[in-house]
C-alpha cells in the first residue's frame, strides 16, 4: 500500500474476508510446508491478445516453438510397469513410443519408421513388444531403439544400420509420472520446475497412487483457453452455484513458481464470501451430507461450538481410509479436504488432495485450431496391504456426451465438469466474435492465466525448433 495515499499498488487487492491461510491455521490436524505457504508476484495488468486462441497459424507456430521444448506429461510409470511394455502419447502432429527398456529405464521414441515415415505404433495404443516392427515394410528395431532388420539390406548400402537407431525424446520420471522433452539441449526436469515446485511434488508422493478412473473428452475451444478456464476459482458463484456457497471460491489463493508452475488453494467446508451470513454451520454440512450423490450415508449434526470443515475433515479421513484400505493419519485436515491445483507448463494440472485426487491433461487438435483433447484422470492411494488394483482404461466420450455419461466418474462431479466446459464453445466463439481485441484479466485471482501466458510469450518468442532425427540418436 501507498503510505502517502492509503492506496493499494497493483496486484495488493484481497478479499477482505477470512485468508486461505487463516481457515488453514484453524484446522486440527496442521498443515504442511507446501499447504501454508505463500508466492505471489503482480505480473502486470495488460490485456491479454485474443490473437493466440483465434489463429491457424499462431498453434502452427506452438508446435515448432513451444511444444518441442517444454516437459510433458506422457503416461504413468504404472502404464509400463514390465519391460517390453509401451505406450503412445501424442501432442499434436508429434507422437512418441514411451516404452520401458529395463527396470529402471524407460526411453521414448518418435513414432515413426526410418524407411518411408509410416507410424510403427497407432496412436491411442499400449501395450508389450519385443521389437517394433513396421506394418509397411517390415523394417524393424529392438526395444532399446537400435535397428534390428532392414528388407533386402542390399537395396540399402547408404542406410547404415547403426546410424538407424531410433531417435529419441528426454524421458524423465517424478511422482509415478513418465515426463519427455522433445529439446536435447532442454533443462533437467528439476530444473525446469525449481527448487520450490520440485520439494512440493516429492512430498506429495504421488507414486504411490494409482488411476482409478480417466476419461477424455473432445472440447470444442483452443487448447489454452480449455486449460485456462480452470486456472481460478472466480467463475465458481457464476459457473457452479450449487457449490459455491460451501468453498471459498473468490477468496482463494494462488501462487507462482518460477516460469513453469503456478497454483491455487480453495478450501472446502467454509461459506464463501460471497454467501456470507446466508449460511450456518450445519447448512454447510448438509449440502456435503444430502442428497443422492453424497459419500456420507449418515447425516450428522454440527455439536454447538464446532465447524462444518473440521467435521468434514474428520469424516472424509475416516471413509476415504476404509474405501481405499490405506492410512491417512499423516494427512492433515487440508490434505483431506481442500482443492490444490498446480499447473506445469505447458498442459498438466495435478490435483494432490485426497478429496479430489486428480490430473487434468489438454492437449491441441493439430488439424482444429479451435479444438482441443481434455483428460481427467483420478489417482487414488494404493492400498496399505500391496494388493494389487487394476489400472482403469481411458473412458472416450464425444463432444455431445455430458461427463456423468462415464463410468467411474462421480455424477455431482461430472456436472460441475459439464458446466466448466459447457462454457468453453461460447469463449471461443466469442474472442473470435468480439471487437475488443484483448481477454482483461484480474491482478490476484487470475495471476495464473497471466503468469501461464507470460510462458506461452516466453516460447513463441524463440526460433523454432524442429527436431533433428541425427541429433536424437543415442550415441
């Protein structure tokens, strides 16, 4: 704040109303280091252009300049957990074999034969292999990437077999997740997240989760204002009034890290304040306790003195315990209860509470600028005993379908789904309708989209980088 005139500087403003941290510092069971935690910087308030979510040729350029040199998210380790085992992730005209060539070792190879290009692996497809063989002409390379077989190696003396290994992305592992960056010259993984974000992804221990559910689902929007709709809790009075009055939504906080990560805290179990004085204690509980799709089967009464949260805290530890047949006497109260949501650059959310256990994934439509690919995958603890859960297949829904269509997905929660993305086709056909050329953005609860955007700048403004095949090869 100005001394001299009592004004805030930019990027000061908070709701007045009770602080993220403060509902945190009430709770029984403490949090953490990276839960009470702040790291916030105004990152200025100019308009952001419309022009990336309109243009052809501006996602053209993305694939040259940003997609080839940022780390992604491929698979779970729990996709290939044998040796010979693979899977194929693509992003936009680039598609990759992310096999497991030893038990610690896991590469990732462009997806496609050296002969005449044709993909050696479908798209969507998992799976174990011995070799990868091309459905053309038969060519073929081991799994550890070097050249098998050539037909008729006569016709051939210009192709030298061990300058025909197959080229290959950075591969990477954290939290159970498989990361490949297409930039031989990119930073290490540590280095791209930081200090702060890499310290807050190992306490998570998300390799000790496993996908219970995953589904897919086509989103008629450029790819970045799909993943930017869910960068802040501001919608939430507007977009998912049935909620809203049980989570702090507009008084939320958010963070950033470094270039490549940002996130946001939204505590559960609170009236927000936009419903300030409308609700009780008990009114809160009961909109988490009634109704056909609650986890709760009994309903409880708030005790005069106590706190919806901290009864919710103490109920959630107890189900979700039993239902996954683990212990989360470790956890604390926000672990149970909150939405934490980390963004890393370019296209992943991971959600690291237990009540929303969760990873988001966005990907372009290479050949629709005005299309992109959203993924929900939810990862649930494994069980304390080591016995074995079977890792859920991708559900695919169309376009038309509504999220609560999927099997697995929790029917309140794919409503809230269907309302965040129902928005999307009139956002992307708005920008393109409007004539004011620029999306204006809030300086605190919208920091993430900017500070999202401040990277996507960041990238576009390098030359492009386009992968060398010779320069991939493992020497």
């Amino acid at each position: 704040m100005n001394v001299q005139t009592g004004k805030m500087q930019p990027g000061e403003a908070r709701h007045p109303d009770i602080s993220t941290q403060d509902i945190i510092a009430r709770d029984r069971k403490k949090a953490p280091e990276w839960v009470a935690s702040e790291s916030y910087e105004y990152l200025g308030s100019e308009d952001i252009d419309t022009t990336r979510y309109t243009s052809a040729q501006y996602m053209q350029e993305e694939f040259q300049r940003l997609w080839t040199r940022t780390w992604q998210f491929a698979c779970r380790e729990e996709h290939i957990p044998e040796v010979g085992d693979y899977y194929v992730y693509d992003i936009g005209p680039y598609s990759f074999i992310v096999t497991r060539v030893g038990e610690d070792e896991i590469r990732a190879y462009f997806n496609a034969c050296l002969h005449r290009g044709t993909k050696l692996r479908a798209s969507g497809t998992e799976g174990a292999a011995s070799e990868f063989k091309c459905s053309f002409h038969g060519w073929s390379w081991n799994i550890d990437g070097t050249n098998k077989s050539m037909l008729c190696p006569w016709d051939f003396p210009h192709a030298d077999p061990q300058e025909y290994s197959l080229p290959e992305a950075q591969v990477q592992t954290l939290g159970g997740f498989v990361w490949i960056n297409m930039d031989p010259d990119a930073p290490s993984l540590e280095d791209y997240l930081g200090p702060q974000a890499l310290a807050h992804i190992k306490a998570w221990k998300l390799e000790d989760r496993y996908i219970a559910c995953h589904v897919t689902k086509p989103i008629p929007s450029n790819w970045k204002l799909n993943i930017e709709a869910f960068m802040e809790a501001y919608h939430v009075p507007d977009t998912h009034p049935q909620v809203s009055p049980t989570n702090a939504d507009v008084n939320s906080q958010y963070d950033t890290y470094g270039d490549h990560v940002n996130r946001f805290i939204s505590t559960l179990g609170v009236v927000s304040p936009e419903h300030a004085g409308k609700y009780s204690e008990q009114d809160v509980l009961d909109m988490f306790t009634v109704g056909d799709s609650s986890i709760v089967t009994d309903k409880p009464q708030v005790p005069e003195g106590q706190t919806a949260r901290q009864m919710m805290a103490d109920m959630f530890r107890t189900m979700f315990e039993k239902a996954a047949n683990t212990d989360l006497s470790a956890m604390s109260d926000s672990e149970i209860l909150d939405c934490f949501s980390y963004t890393i650059f370019p296209n992943t959310f991971l959600f690291p509470g237990i009540s929303l256990p969760m990873v988001y994934r966005f990907r372009p439509n290479p050949k629709n600028h005005r299309e992109s690919l959203y993924e929900v995958l939810f990862l649930r603890p494994r069980p304390k005993d080591g016995s074995y859960v079977e890792t859920a297949e991708p559900v695919h829904l169309t376009a038309e379908q509504s999220f609560c269509d999927a099997e697995g997905m929790d029917p309140g929660f794919g409503g809230i789904l269907d309302q965040d993305t129902d928005n999307l086709f009139l956002q992307q056909e708005g920008v393109e309708a409007s004539a004011k050329p620029g999306l204006t953005l809030g300086d605190y609860q919208e920091i993430r989209i900017r500070h999202f955007e401040k990277a996507v700048d960041k990238y576009m403004a390098m030359e492009p980088k386009i992968p060398n095949w010779k320069a991939l090869q493992r020497k």
